[in-house]
C-alpha cells in the first residue's frame, strides 16, 4: 500500500494547504478579479497539469495540481456568469462534497448508508410537503433531472403498460409532451423503448407556453389512430424561456381523461419555497409526479434531483429488481432506497441539499428564489427600455431571452464574440426559429451595473460587426 493512500495526516495537511487555495477562488471569482469563461484546447490543459507524467509516475502536490486545475474552470460565482441554469454552489452545500468523499457511504442498501439514507427521506418528505402529497406521496433522489424524468416516466410506463418491464412495449403508446419540453423527455422515452417518435409535442404558443386547446387536439388525434397515452409532459418552467404552463388547467384535462401528468420542474419547482413566486404552480397537488433538481435553484454543486410521486403506490414495485446479495425478504432496519431507483449505488447527494436547510433555513432558499426571481424582473425593465435592445417577454422565473437589433445571426455573432473574450458568460436560444440572446440569472451578485455593462459590450460588438449585418 502507498503510505499516503490512506494516511489522514496526509488528509489534514493537504486540507490545511487548500483552505487559502479554494478560498481564493472563491473571493478572486467574485469580485470578477478574472475571466468568467475560460476556453482553452484540451491538449493545452492537460500540458500544463503535466498530465502524463502524472498519471504514469504520481508523485503529485494536490495543492499545485489544484491550483493549476481551477486555472481553467469557469467562475460561477463572478457576477457575469449569466450563463447556463447551474447553480452557483451555496458555502453550506460545498461540504457535502468533502464529506461524501470522506465518508463514501454509497446507498443502494439502508445498512451501507443510514445517515445518508436517513436525510433522504427527511427531505422527499420536505420535497412532498411543498408539493401537498406529504401524506400520500413518495419519491427517490437522483443523479440529475434526466433521471429524475426517466423515473417519473417509468413509473408512468408501469402504469399504463404494467407488463413492459417483462415483455417491453408494443408501439401502441404516446407521450403527450410540451413541444418545448427538455430533450431530455425525448431521451428518455428512446431509453424506454417508446422511441422518440412516440412523443408527439403539444404546439406552444410565442413564448414557448403550451396551449390548452393544443392538448385537447392533440389528445383527440392520437385517441383518434388508436394511441394509448402514457403521459402528457408539462414545463414548470421551459429551459429556453423561463415560462411556466398552465398547471391547473393541464391537470384538470388530465383529471377529465385519467391521464398521467408529469410536471418537469427540474428547474422552476423552486419556486414552491417562495411565497411570492409558488402561484406559478398552482396546480401542481393534482399532477401525478414531479421531477425537481436541487443544482439548479437551491444552490447544490450537481448533481442532485428529486423524482416526486402523489401516490405513494407509483413508485413501488416499478423497478423490479433482483439482487440476492443485495435484498433479502428478511425483516430489517431502514429502506432500501435503489429498489426503487434507476441507479444501484447512490452518492450521498441529500447532504447538500441538507446542509443549505440545516445552516440557511427553508427562509434563505425562499430569499435565494425571491432575489433571482426579482433581479430577473429589473434586468427585463433595463434591457427593454435601452434603445437598439428588445426582449422576448417579461420573466416568469429567472430566464430572459433578449435580442440587440432584430437580425438572429447577429445575435449568434454577438455570443460568439462574447464567449470568445470570456467578460461575459451568456447563452442563446433559437425561439421559433429566430435567435435571442439569452440570461440565466443563477448568482444574486449580478446586478444591474453588471447588466449595464454587458449591453454596453454587445454595442460595441455590434458596431464592429455591422457591415457584415447590415
Ligand atoms: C426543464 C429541464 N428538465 C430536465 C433537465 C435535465 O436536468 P439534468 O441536467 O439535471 O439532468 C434540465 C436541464 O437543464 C431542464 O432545464
């Protein structure tokens, strides 16, 4: 055995020697003392790691390879990181990380994980409380909102077709999902072995909102060839545009027809901690599952999501797996959470969530939603009243598509340049086949000067790519 595999006072010092190296990262990323995007040739990182050499020979220094590696990393807590729904890790949440690593009680089974799987039931009950299923409702965390949708589907698969998990599925069923929804629905249902054509989209009006009269169209066609629906997929709220559909309505359709209704909220279920904000959800008691990511909105590190069921009895028995050596009929403490889970061995992934609740109270994610939420809203106002500059619609959550001029590859230019000098991390989005620039306002350090600054450099941007967009 190498001395230092497992030797804590190696353990200690090393800590000791990145406690100043992590905590300049932090401060140095947001006071913007740097670039906020960072893009270099991989070839050119794994030459300055000198990652041949140790790889092959080890005989590393933790705190210079560290020091080399957040080099090239993005700044998530530089208030111009506008860039994609990740969140900005809350300081809390950045020990789940350390202790997961120290700990590694991975939890397909009670007896290899109770703490962890204890603070996971703890929290599907938080999750199930904010949904109003807290008494008839259960659910599983996952490693992400891909995942978290795949359960959610699975589930609704063995509802609808309870033989597919032995004999698979017949092409006879559809998903009735938003036309906007997350590509992740389409993955999913190929995954499934529906097939992505199987998911037929409900048109969305300009915003990206699905439209109620669509769903009855669509729902009467697909009745019409003979489809059985699997579900219908509603956004809560759409990746691109930050809109929420109409949940109430949805799931009163649904209600009418006896069809499963999942809810992707992977990004805006957060909203439901916020008083002012949970109307968008209005609605969401009568869904039947509920897919909602916790490195999004609530200040994780990825990945952690919740896949979340009304009815308690959705999630029993949909994976049904056999591993003697793991499960055994015999009476015994706790609950094995990967019966019920895509995933066998788990990380410890509710501490994060866990510790932001324990140190900043359900209070301090509700003000977390609330600012993001809020500063959305200013920055709309700012942007729509400069001249030159226009934006697609008022916020809903913190998503803000925006456009300077009208011309959409003007506005692909315009991120290319931006990303290319790496000042500003910003996305794009195509919206009914124009482009739009795009915000995702996940730090509560951007402010508007911040904003103000960035509309100053897309001016200029402009002005020097003009004759090509004239
Ligand atoms: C609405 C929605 N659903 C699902 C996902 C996928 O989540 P994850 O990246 O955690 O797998 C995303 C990611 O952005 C999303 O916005």
């Amino acid at each position: 055995m190498h001395s230092l595999s497992y030797n804590p006072d190696y353990f200690q010092k090393t800590l000791t020697e990145l406690v100043p190296v992590l905590s300049h990262y932090l401060k140095s990323s947001s006071h913007s003392e740097q670039k906020v995007l960072i893009q270099k040739p991989i070839a050119n990182i794994l030459a300055e790691l000198d990652f041949s050499r140790l790889i092959s020979e080890g005989g590393g220094s933790l705190p210079e390879i560290i020091t080399t590696l957040l080099g090239h990393c993005n700044h998530m807590l530089d208030p111009r990181y506008i860039g994609h729904q990740v969140a900005v890790p809350m300081m809390p949440a950045i020990f789940a990380d350390l202790v997961n690593g120290v700990s590694n009680n991975a939890m397909p089974v009670y007896e290899m994980g109770p703490a962890a799987t204890a603070v996971e039931r703890g929290l599907i009950s938080w999750f199930l409380g904010k949904t109003g299923w807290q008494t008839t409702g259960d659910g599983v965390l996952t490693h992400g909102g891909s995942l978290a949708n795949q359960t959610c589907l699975l589930a609704a698969r063995a509802h609808a077709l309870p033989q597919a998990w032995e004999k698979g599925v017949d092409g006879s069923a559809v998903i009735l999902a938003s036309a906007a929804c997350h590509y992740s629905i389409a993955k999913m249902a190929a995954i499934l072995g529906l097939g992505t054509a199987q998911v037929i989209p409900v048109s969305v009006d300009e915003v990206f909102r699905m439209r109620r009269e669509a769903l009855t169209e669509t729902y009467a066609a697909q009745k019409a060839a003979g489809k059985k629906i699997m579900a219908v997929v509603a956004n809560a709220c759409v990746t691109a545009t930050g809109v929420y559909d109409p949940i109430r309505d949805i799931a009163e359709f649904c209600r009418e027809h006896n069809l499963w209704l999942h809810i992707d909220g992977a990004h805006g279920a957060s909203a439901l901690v916020s008083q002012k904000y949970r109307h968008f959800l209005d609605g969401i008691e009568l869904a039947d599952s509920l897919t909602w990511d916790t490195h999004k909105m609530l200040g994780t590190s990825a990945l952690c999501g919740a896949a979340l069921f009304r009815r308690k009895k959705c999630l029993d028995g949909t994976f049904r797996q056999q591993g003697t050596y793991l499960f055994t009929d015999q009476q015994k403490e706790g609950v094995d959470i990967s019966e019920r889970t895509v995933e066998c061995t788990k990380s410890m992934m509710g501490l994060k969530l866990f510790f932001n609740l324990a140190v900043l109270g359900e209070a301090g994610l509700a003000t977390h939603v609330d600012t993001l939420y809020n500063n959305t809203r200013l920055f709309y106002t700012f942007i729509n009243e400069r001249p030159g500059f226009s934006c697609l619609c008022p916020p809903e959550a913190n998503v803000l598509c925006f456009r300077y001029g009208v011309n959409s590859a003007l506005q692909d230019s315009l991120r290319q340049e931006l990303v290319a000098e790496g000042d500003f991390y910003i996305t794009r989005a195509t919206i009914h086949g124009e482009s739009y620039l795009r915000l995702s306002v996940m730090n509560p350090l951007t402010a508007e000067q911040h904003i103000s600054k960035l509309c100053d450099r897309l001016e200029q941007l402009a002005g020097h790519l003009k004759t090509e967009f004239k």
